[in-house]
C-alpha cells in the first residue's frame, strides 16, 4: 500500500495523531513509506496555526 497516495483526511489524521505524541509506529512506517512529504509539511503548517489561532482566541474570550 506505500504506493497509493494517501487521502487528505489520512493526512490530517496522522498530523494531528503525530501533534499530540500519540502516533502508532505502524502508521508513522507508512508515513515514511510515501515518496513526497510535501502534503504532511502542508498539512502540518496549517495544523499548527490553526491549533496557534484557535488557543489565541480562547485565552482572549476568557479575558
């Protein structure tokens, strides 16, 4: 299965169980497995300003 390209969901899915430390190795192997990681960096960027944003706008609606 390396060969297919994963789904943007399975992307996100791994991004986020990678964000919070609770990736299984079975699926980090499969990560790895695929030729471009471009799609995981995009994803993972987007991840992280998002969860940035979402946690600014918290604080200051509990200010």
């Amino acid at each position: 299965m390396p060969d297919s390209k994963p789904s943007w969901f399975q992307i996100f899915k791994s991004v986020a169980a990678s964000a919070f430390g609770v990736q299984s190795d079975k699926n980090r192997q499969q990560d790895f497995a695929h030729h471009s990681a471009l799609p995981f960096l995009l994803v993972g960027v987007l991840f992280v300003v998002l969860f940035v944003v979402s946690l600014i706008l918290l604080v200051n609606s509990l200010v």
